[in-house]
C-alpha cells in the first residue's frame, strides 16, 4: 500500500476504533443496570446460577437438590 493510501485509512479506523471501545462500555453497563439497583439477585436468576452450577460440575446432584429446597423454602 501506498503511503498516501494508508493515511486516508487512519482516520477511518481510529474513528472505528474508539467507537468500539466507547459502545462496548455502554453495553456492559446497560447489561449490569439490573444487578446494580435491586441489590440481590431475583429467585429466577438463582436458580439459573444453581443450574449452571450443576451442569458445570461446580455442584453435585445432592447439593443442587438441597440448595435449591432451600431457595424454594424462602422465597
């Protein structure tokens, strides 16, 4: 490429760039919105996290059973 070519890119790509890094910072924290004002998180979401706990292999059947009575109980 030639170099009068490659300037003309600079700006484009600088400008791509930072958009990326400004957007995708925007979109983390609309995606944390939820989690920052309720303080815990709800009981659907609990069981999701125990579910994927388990499938994961974090958690045994045994335990994925007795924590998830547990969250039922109190809910």
């Amino acid at each position: 490429m030639k170099a009068k070519q490659m300037k003309k890119l600079i700006a484009p790509v600088g400008i791509a760039l930072a958009s990326v890094v400004l957007l995708s910072g925007c979109v983390a924290a609309i995606g944390n919105r939820d989690a920052k004002h309720s303080g815990s998180a709800t009981l659907g979401q609990e069981l999701i996290d125990l579910q994927k706990a388990k499938d994961a292999g974090a958690i045994s059947d045994a335990d994925y059973q007795t924590q998830k009575a547990r969250l039922l109980e109190n809910k």
